[in-house]
C-alpha cells in the first residue's frame, strides 16, 4: 500500500522574510560550525603565542639573573684592565727614566761633581760643580754630539775660588 500525501491547500507566496527566515535557517548551521572552528583554531593559536610568550619572559629572567651575576665581574674585568694600563704607564715611565739615568751616567766625567738633579717627563736639570771647564765643555759637547736631547743648554755657568758652577738643562730624551 501506498500513501500519498495530498495538499490541497494552496501554497503561499513567499516573501523575502520567508526567504532570508529559510536561509539562515538552512545555512546558519554551517556558518555556526564554520564560526566554531575559527574560534577553536583561534583559541589554539592564542595557547600556543601564550606559551611563546612565558617561555620569552622565563628567558629574559634568566638573562637578567645571569646579567647581575656577570655584572660585577665585568667591573671588576675593567678595574684591573684599568690598573693594568696604569701599571704599563708606570713601567714605561721607569723605563725611561732608569734609560735617562744609566746614559747619563755612563758619560757623565768624575771631574765634573753633582749638587743637584731634578728629573721631570720632558726635561732634566744638572746643578754642579767642575774643577776644569774643559771637562765641563766636553761632557755638554758629548750631550750634544750624541743627540739623546732634543735640547741641551748651558743655561748658567759661574766661575768661584772653588771651581765653575754650572746649570745645565737638558730636555725631550729620545731613545
């Protein structure tokens, strides 16, 4: 046996109400689900940025904890750097000055006698006493002739019943 399914009612216009009212209807699930899995992979997405996100500022943290660690010991790295520069200054400084000294020693003459000496970086000065002016004349000639100062002056001699005293000033050494 069969059925029919008779309708004797006549159908009625549809109005655009109808039509949007049978769309979303129709198709409002599908947007729905669509929606729903926009959402999820969205709500996915925003764990994984978040996980990102702590796992950055653990790592800063760490850097910052490792910053105050390393910190005083690069301080302490430029202290000793700084007094290492300090200390080659010095020995360059004493280096030049025993230089200064042992040349001048090794052709200073044992007639001439020394009263005085003032040593600076740039110049030197020579105070004393000479029995013999030649001798005088040929240790200022020697200073002269070896060229180890720029400049050597014979800024004041006089002569006494004890010898000549002299001032000589010697300035720029060279090596």
């Amino acid at each position: 046996m069969r059925k029919y399914k008779i309708n004797l009612l006549s159908e009625k216009e549809k109005t655009l109400l109808d039509n949007l009212i049978d769309f979303s209807l129709n198709y409002l699930r599908y947007i729905i689900v669509i929606t729903q899995l926009v959402v999820i992979i969205v709500f996915f997405y925003r764990l994984t940025i978040d996980q990102k996100i702590i796992d950055l500022r653990e790592s800063v943290d760490q850097k910052k904890e490792i910053i105050k660690i390393v910190l005083p010991l690069l301080q302490q790295a430029e202290a000793i750097d700084r007094k290492t520069k300090e200390i080659n200054l010095i020995l360059k400084n004493q280096k030049e000055f025993r230089e200064k000294i042992n040349y001048l020693l090794s052709i200073f003459p044992e007639t001439i006698f020394l009263d005085k000496l003032e040593i600076n970086n740039r110049f030197m000065k020579l105070t004393g006493k000479s029995v013999n002016p030649n001798h005088l004349q040929a240790f200022l000639d020697r200073l002269k002739n070896d060229r180890k100062f720029l400049n050597v002056k014979l800024v004041s001699i006089k002569k006494t019943e004890e010898g000549y005293f002299f001032l000589i000033s010697l300035e720029n050494y060279k090596n």
